[in-house]
C-alpha cells in the first residue's frame, strides 16, 4: 500500500467524505484538507502521491494552488486531479492552463475518480522511471 | 444633395391639396407635364432649385417637400438591411438595391412599413435574448444557486452509489451515507425552493420588449416631456404621477421615472416657469445666461429647455444626457436629428467632445446626416459630481442640447451622423464600422 497517498482539498464534507470512503477501499491513503489557504503547506509537509483539488474553495482558489505548486520545482511534476461544479470548458481550459494533470466535472460518477487517479499516478511513475 | 423620391409623391399630395393642375405646375417651373408625372410619381429625383422653384409655386417652404414622416421607415430598412448582413443572408439572396429604397418606400409603403415593422421586432427579440442569457451568465444569485445544486448532486450521486455497490458495507458507514443522503436531499430541495421562488419574483416587465429608460421615453414623449403638475405650488409626490402609467411596465422603468420627476421638480423650483420663459423671450436660448439670470445650475438649465410646454409653431428642442461611459442615460430626439435604437452614437457629437473636455462649454453647429442633411445648433457641456462624498468616486455627466440652427452657414460646421452602421458619410475620420449605405 505504499507508494499510494493523496491530499484530497474539498471543502465539501460530504463529497469529501464519499471520495475518501471510494478512496480507501480502493488501497489509498487519504487526507482531507477544506481550507484551501492550508492546502499548499500540506502539500508540501506531507508529500503525496497525488492531490484532488477542488476548484472552488474558501480561503484561495484550486487555480491559485494549482499556480503555486506549478511554481515549485520539487512539486511541478506532482500529479493533479482537479474537480469543479462548473463543468464549462471556460473552467476545464483554466484548470488545464494553470497546469492540472487532469480535470474532471461534477457530478461524477465514483468509479471515474478512481480510475483517473490511478491513471494519473502511473503516468506520472512511467515518467520518472522513463 | 440628392433629393429624394418620396419628394415627389409629397408635391403631388400638395399640388392636389392646393387644386392646382399638373400641367400649370409644369408650366411655371419650366418643365413638362410629363417630366413633372415622372418626378410625382417618383421616377425621376428632382434636384434642389427645381424643387425650390416647385415649392416657390405653390408658395411651400421646400424643406416641407423633402421631409416626410418617414425617417423612422428607412433606418428600420437599412437596419432590416444590416442585420441580413451580419448574418450573412444578403450576400446568399443578392444584396437588396439600397440605392433604390426610396422607390420602394414610395411604391410600396405597405409592405415597407411592414418589413420596418418586422425589423423592429426582430431588435426587441434580441434584446430579450441577450439579456436572458446575460442572466443566466451574470447573476450571482443564479451561479451560487447552480453551484449549490452541483454539489448536492454530487454528494448524493456518489453516496448513493457507494450504497447500492458496497456489498460488505460496515453499518456505521451505512448509517453515515443514510444520514449524508437525508441532508443533501434536504439542501437540494430548500436550493430548488429559493429558485423557484427567485425565478417567480423576475418580473415578466423586466425581460419584456423594451428598455426601462425606452418605457421612460414613451411615457415622457407622451406628455409632450412636459409635466405640468410640478409647476404647482405643491406638486404631487412622485409616485402619484406615475401611477397606473401603462408605459411604465417595469420596477426599474417606475424608479428611472421617479428620478426623473425629482430632478425635473427641483429644476421647476430653482426656474419658475413664467419668469424663465420671460427670459428666454428676453435672452434668447443662452443656457449659461439663463444660468446667470437664475444663478441656477447649467444642468438645470439645459433640462429644462428641452421640457417645456411647446409653444404653438416653435420647433421643439432635443437633449441628450451621457454618463462617463458614453452611455445615453435621457434622449429627447427631434425630427431630423436621429437618436440610434441601440448600441452607440456617432462619435462626432459634440456631446462626447464635451466628455473629453469637463467644465469647457462646446457650441457648435452640426450638419447631421440623413435622407435630407440637416443642421442643428447645439450647445454640450461636461460636469462632475461627487454624490458619495470628497473621496466617493467622480462622476461625470455630459449633456447636449439640440436646437434650430442659425439661417446662415458658418465655416466650421461640423458633419455628423446617428451611428456609424446607418451613416452614409463613407470618407467619415470617425467612422469605427463600415455603413450599410453606398452613398459618398
């Protein structure tokens, strides 16, 4: 179970709550973190595998995060799944442009999350390795 | 100048008004009969002396031969014109004979007055569109409500699967996704609720045909913009003139209206009317020495020219207020000086190198383009204003007054239009879209 962390940044508590159950069951550690203003020094403490990043949060926007982790040299490679309840291509071409690795709209279905996660990570571990 | 067909069904409306025959007609202008025929059934264009000689004959100001009611019918063509244009239809069914719209507006009035008709309509619509789908685009109360429902179907979307696809479940999970399905059920439904009652609250007037400041328009235009009851002693409140004002459909046309009377009732206070049209009689239409006189603002001045009760035979006079942003916040046209419907006006007014200029006074004559070129005397001023207080934000208004211009022409006269899409002047140095109209 190594190797399978992700930062889940949410600050919807029952949506993070359903993705985090998904999550777990499917072998992945899984943190929580709903103020976005936290979510860049958690990133960074706690080095995951991958983040989900919710695009609109109290505190600093998903894009704004997303900005600042592209910024940094030891985090600019980390694998970003962004979500958003805006499912307009205006957002998906925002979130693509500040660097997300993948997007995906609301509502979703469960499986979808998984899959694109575990899609993600690979992608990223073939890249290293390559 | 080009003179016009419709020209000539109006000298023959009143040739025949005046009983006299064609061929005496004919006959003292020096041409024929039948050249005449032609020009009366708007055949031939008639150039300006012979028409100045026709109108000497049956003793007519020319100007009444070649103006017509009309006006509004032609821009309502050409915009019919433009916007096949914009979408591309002209070019598909062959451009319509532009230069020929004064023969089919004289042959065919009917089925002109109907496709201006048509025309006028297809604006409103698109109004309407446009401004539900900048609703739909722009408020905030509609987003957060999408975002809201977003995120409660989510929440109950994913929590719902979890149930039905986890065979082994633990119980306390079961519990907490039961409970999580009741809330989100509740949120979205209270979400709903306040949409629909958000939705019921829109007032039909408020996405209806016309704007408020046009069902302010309609209303003042049909008391003559004149609102005797404000010259009483102790005028009626506000809401008492407007009430059950058909015009008035919609809240903000009613508030728009509101404001309006309260700056015209201040305006009758700090300028009585007797006294000021004794002065105007007495000075002549001088808005800074009428300001003098009253030691009254110029704004007040300029307002309350253009809405005075129309003395018999007098031509009416025109305003045009803008805030800083160019946009017309009053209009009062007159014939021959075209307002456009929508978007922006000419760029030339005098009105807008008013804005550029706060506080300097710009009098000039203009030469406005149309069917007929016409000129107006007009007098445009700039002011700021603070109304949230020294550190609020300045605003500034400008306003133009229209009126009769002085018989002579002047060097330094200046050639406008309406707007750029119905002007016909092709070598314009202001011009920001091309014309719809080939004439130079």
């Amino acid at each position: 179970m190594s190797g399978k962390h992700v930062l889940l940044v949410e600050d919807e508590p029952h949506i993070a709550e359903a993705i985090r159950f998904i999550l777990t069951r499917a072998g992945w550690k899984v943190s929580l973190e709903a103020d976005g203003a936290q979510a860049y020094a958690r990133i960074g403490s706690e080095r995951p595998d991958a983040v989900i990043l919710d695009l609109m949060l109290p505190g600093s926007s998903g894009l704004d995060i997303l900005t600042s982790l592209r910024g940094d040299a030891t985090l600019a490679e980390l694998p970003v799944l962004m979500l958003s309840a805006r499912g307009q291509v205006r957002d998906r071409d925002a979130a693509t442009r500040a660097g997300a690795t993948a997007f995906l709209a609301k509502p979703f279905a469960n499986g979808d999350v998984l899959a694109m996660l575990d899609e993600i990570v690979t992608r990223a571990k073939e890249q290293r390795s390559a | 100048m080009a003179r016009s067909a419709l020209t000539g069904t109006r000298i023959r409306e009143r040739r025949t008004a005046l009983r006299i025959k064609q061929a005496d007609l004919a006959r003292s202008v020096g041409i024929s009969p039948a050249y005449l025929n032609l020009i009366e059934h708007n055949r031939r264009r008639v150039g300006d002396e012979l028409l100045g000689q026709i109108a000497g004959a049956m003793a007519v100001d020319p100007v009444a031969l070649s103006e017509g009611a009309e006006g509004a019918l032609f821009d309502g063509l050409r915009e019919a014109v433009a916007g096949a244009e914009a979408e591309g239809g002209a070019h598909m069914a062959g451009m319509p004979e532009l230069e020929r719209i004064e023969e089919f507006v004289g042959r065919f009035p009917g089925w002109a007055a109907i496709l201006a008709g048509r025309q006028a309509r297809v604006n409103a619509l698109e109004r309407v569109v446009e401004s539900y789908s900048e609703r739909m685009a722009q408020d905030p109360f509609l987003l957060a409500s999408l975002h809201e429902v977003l995120s409660a179907v989510t929440s109950l979307r994913s929590t719902a699967a979890i149930l039905v696809e986890t065979d082994d479940i633990e119980p306390i999970w079961r519990a907490r996704f039961l409970r999580t399905i009741q809330e989100e059920s509740l949120r979205l439904s209270e979400t709903a609720e306040a949409l629909v009652g958000y939705l019921d609250d829109l007032e039909e007037a408020e996405t209806g045909l016309s704007s408020p400041l046009e069902q302010v328009e309609a209303w003042l235009s049909a008391r003559n913009w004149h609102l005797e009851e404000l010259e009483e002693a102790t005028p009626p409140p506000p809401e008492a003139l407007i009430a059950g004002v058909a015009e008035l459909a919609s809240s903000a046309a009613r508030k728009l209206a509101i404001a309006h009377i309260e700056r015209a009732q201040a305006d009758a206070r700090a300028l009585p009317l007797e006294a000021f049209r004794d002065a105007v009689a007495e000075l002549g239409m001088d808005p800074a020495l009428l300001a003098t006189r009253f030691g009254a603002p110029l704004g007040a001045v300029f307002r309350r020219l253009a809405t005075l009760p129309l003395a018999e035979g007098a031509q009416p006079v025109g305003l045009v207020i803008c805030d800083g942003s160019g946009a017309l916040t009053f209009r009062r046209g007159v014939p021959g000086f075209a307002l456009p419907r929508f978007g922006a006006a000419c760029p030339l007014w005098p009105l807008y190198e008013a804005l550029a200029r706060p506080m300097q006074p710009v009098r000039k004559v203009v030469d406005m383009a149309g069917r007929l070129p016409e000129r107006f005397l007009t007098y445009a001023i700039c002011q700021p204003s603070q109304p949230g207080g020294f550190d609020g934000p300045v605003l500034m208004e400008a306003m133009m007054l229209i009126l009769p211009p002085p018989p002579e022409r002047a060097p330094g006269e200046r050639a406008i239009g309406s707007s750029c899409r119905i002007c016909p002047r092709g070598e314009c140095a202001g011009r920001r879209e091309p014309s719809i109209l080939s004439e130079a």
